[in-house]
C-alpha cells in the first residue's frame, strides 16, 4: 500500500472498530468513521477520523471487526501542501493520494492530530495521532 502511515511509539492499544466483511483494510491506512463507529478507507479532506489499520483486514475473510490506533506517535507523508512541525494536520485526498496529511485548513473540524516534523510535498514525517472534532458550523 502506497504511503501508509508507521507506528513509531504506541502510546496506546487499538479499538476495535466494525467493518463490512467484504472490505480490504491494509495495515497502516488511514480510515474514517462513520455512524455507529463503523470504519472505511479515508477518501475526503478533513474525513472524520476513524484512526490508523493495525492490521490487515481482508476481503470477505469473515470478520467484521478491525483494530483502529486512535493515538500514538506515527510516520506519515505530507501532501502537495506540506506539514508544519506544531500545526494541526488532516487528511489530504482531494489534492494528494490517500492517507496523506496537511496542515489542517482554518475551521477545520476534523484533526488528524500534531505535526512533529516540517516536510514538504511527498516526504515522510512523524506526528502525533490525537483525533479531535470541533463543531464550528
């Protein structure tokens, strides 16, 4: 899988989260959550955020739980924007391949977490996955 993001320090152990059985998760996507705490492969900027694949989920393999990392300190690669050592990140699929971050937009309700390291467009950096919603509207 192309750019996934790498435990570096788990700080915390994964959640389960529910999945549909013929859904392939690799290990190391980026994936958001919808209702009823039901994770899919990231595919917006500023997704909800589900957490980080622990491990593979395969394609009608019979399960229907994945475990989610929903904090820890990660390596990732910034989007066509670039990261920000100290700025809040989020996903950046619109502009850059999927399970690539940026600096979060102002308003962003959706953060990734904290950025650990300044990179530019496809370079590999480490942050720290800290999920947080604000409702702005």
């Amino acid at each position: 899988m192309a750019d996934e993001h790498l435990l570096i320090v788990r700080t915390e152990n994964p959640i389960d989260f529910t999945v549909a059985d013929g859904t392939a998760i690799a290990k190391g996507a980026f994936c958001k959550m919808t209702t009823g705490r039901v994770a899919i492969l990231s595919a917006g900027d500023g997704d909800v955020v589900g957490g980080v694949c622990a491990r593979d989920k395969l394609a009608s393999d019979g399960r229907t739980q994945a475990a989610m990392f929903r904090g820890g300190i990660f390596s990732a690669v910034a989007g066509v924007a670039g990261v920000t050592v100290g700025l809040a990140i989020q996903t950046d699929t619109s502009t850059s391949s999927a399970n690539r971050l940026v600096n979060a937009d102002v308003n962003t309700e959706n953060i990734v977490g904290i950025c650990l390291e300044t990179a530019s467009n496809g370079v590999r950096f480490q942050y720290e996955l800290k999920p947080v919603a604000v409702n702005l509207a």
